[in-house]
C-alpha cells in the first residue's frame, strides 16, 4: 500500500498570479468576457422559467435581465442577473411565494416558490467554469504571443 502526497501550494501560487496578470493586463476582454457570460446566464434562465412557470404573459420573462460587468473592491468582477422593473413588478412573488389572501383576509394556503433565479445559476455554473478555463487559456496565449 502507497500513501501518495501532493503539494499545491506551488500552482495555488500560480493560479493567484495567472489571475493578477489577466486583471492588470488585461480588463477589457476581462469584463467583454463577463459581460457575455451574463448574457448566457439571461437565457438560461430565461429558459428555466418558461420551463417551470407557463405562463404565456411574457412580462416575467421580460423583466430578467443581465447587469453591466462591475469590478469590486477586492479586484474581482462580477455580473448581477436579475428581474427589473416595471415588467417584473410581481417576480418576488413567482420567486419566493407568497400567502393566498382572498377578500383581503388570509387564507392560510400558501403559493409555490419557484425559485428560478437559484435553478438558474445552478445550471449555468458548469458552463461557466468551461468557459473560464476556456477564457484563460487564450488570454495566455495571447498574452505569450504579445498580443
């Protein structure tokens, strides 16, 4: 019987610089590249509600909408998808549920919480880290070949 140890620290290393190089070097295709990453995270979820809703009103569907690329204080960017308003008024509504009132009074019944917004990051994230990896690699490469 072997005991195999593997030390990582050295490419966690690696891994930090490799990140501080595409941020200083690199911040437009960096937000170009999230900026289009909210975009697939629109349609899948999109997709996920028309899926799990149907309803054919289509304001719902209107109201998800990707936010402009942002970069934190901590150095790392980021994209909000959310339902904006004035389509969207009720999506609190679709996404948490809410309790029944009839007549104003309540009736104890409570609605189904769909939570599309969740279902939909859960889905998109394989994608995402695919498409990173994919994202780093030509950067390297053009990073190498003084582009």
């Amino acid at each position: 019987m072997s005991d195999i140890e593997c030390d990582i620290s050295e490419w966690t290393d690696f891994d930090k610089d490799l990140l501080t190089f595409i941020e200083e070097t690199m911040p437009i295709e960096t937000k170009k590249f999230m900026r289009r990453e909210g975009g697939k995270n629109r349609t899948v979820s999109r997709r996920t509600a028309r899926s799990t809703v149907r309803k054919k009103t289509g304001n719902y569907l209107k109201s998800i909408s990707a936010s402009r690329a942002w970069r934190n204080s901590q150095g790392g960017y980021g994209v909000y998808i959310y339902t904006s308003r004035p389509p969207g008024f009720h999506a609190h509504l679709i996404e948490y549920g809410h309790e029944v009132y009839i007549r104003g009074k309540p009736t104890g019944k409570q609605t189904r919480a769909f939570r599309i917004m969740e279902r939909g990051n859960q889905l998109f994230r394989s994608t995402f880290w695919g498409d990173t990896e994919k994202f780093i690699h030509k950067l390297v490469d053009n990073g190498l070949k003084g582009r």
